[in-house]
C-alpha cells in the first residue's frame, strides 16, 4: 500500500471511492485501530469512481486514437484525476509544463 499519493495516484481513487485506505492503514499499523474496527467499515458508502491518467489520456487524444469529444466527454465524468487537484494545482502544472517540453524534444529529434 503507497501512502504518499503523491508517488501513486491510484492511491487517490480509493480514497475518493469513499473509503481512506491509506488512513486506515497508517492507523493499523501505529495500534490506533483494530481488526474489528476494520471489519465494521461501512462499504455501502463506497461507491464508483472515474479516474482519469489525464498525460496518458492527452497521448491518446495525440495519436488520434481517442477524438476530441470523446477527450471531453471523460473529463466531465471523471471523478479523481491522477495528477491535477484543486486543493495542489502546482504538481499538475510541473508536470504539464515538463510534458510539453518533453513533447517538444521529441518534434525536434524527428524532424532532423
């Protein structure tokens, strides 16, 4: 289990399914919960969540192999993103612009 979310969005998407995983197994393992309080979670409050890689999902969108609407259609229904948030946009904007720079390398190196 990855505590650190920011080394692991997919940690992200559970928490935001309605149950804090990684809380509950910071708090197992300092003797601050038991095993039968885990067994008393209460999974009906979990429910479906979309998670969208939002670089993989550009590269997608790239290559044509997904087109604008549908691009635009998952981003409307996406629950939890793996980097951008609005509490800590700063992360997503890094690794955007270091996207976009990567993306232009690339461009140079096939142009040559």
């Amino acid at each position: 289990m990855e505590i650190n979310f920011r080394n692991d969005g997919n940690a992200i998407c559970v928490t935001a399914s309605g149950v804090n995983l990684p809380f509950i197994y910071v708090q197992w393992h300092n003797g601050s919960i038991t095993e039968n309080s885990v067994k008393n979670i209460n999974i009906d409050s979990m429910r479906t969540v979309y998670v969208m890689p939002e670089f993989d999902d550009m590269i997608l969108l790239l290559k044509g192999e997904i087109n604008i609407f549908q691009w635009i259609k998952d981003i409307i229904r996406t629950d939890c993103f793996m980097e951008f948030s609005k509490k800590d946009p700063i992360p997503f904007l890094y690794a955007l612009i270091m996207f976009v720079i990567r993306g232009f390398k690339f461009l140079g190196k096939k142009i040559k």
